[in-house]
C-alpha cells in the first residue's frame, strides 16, 4: 500500500494501482478535469500507465468559467 493525497485527503492506493484506476475508483469518468500530480499537469495518454510514489499529491483540476 502507498499513502497518497488525493484533492487533500490522505487515502491508501495498491502499488499496483493506475490513476486510471484511481480516477475510475472515485467517479472521475467522462468528465472534464485535468490532473496534476506533485504540481506537474499529464497527459491523458499517460493515467493507464501511471502509478503512484508515496507521498504523492493528485490533485483534480476542474475547469471554471466566469467573468
């Protein structure tokens, strides 16, 4: 198991678990979002194959308007 933060809350993820998985595992289909992972934004190409560090920040980007 890996601590991680995921939107600031300390949760517990398998080593073997993809943010794929992750995103599917909270209900983060087919929404627009970005993610960001220790500040640094991915690609969509890259959450199948992306595992997690201990310690990691994920954090979920949601877009806003305004004006």
């Amino acid at each position: 198991m890996v601590s991680i933060h995921f939107n600031d809350v300390l949760q517990q993820v398998e080593s073997t678990q993809s943010l794929h998985d992750l995103l599917i595992q909270n209900n983060y289909i087919e929404q627009h979002f970005a993610v960001a992972i220790n500040n640094q934004l991915l690609p969509r190409s890259a959450y199948s194959s992306t595992l997690f560090n201990p310690g990691d920040r994920v954090d979920i980007i949601v877009p806003m308007q305004g004006g």
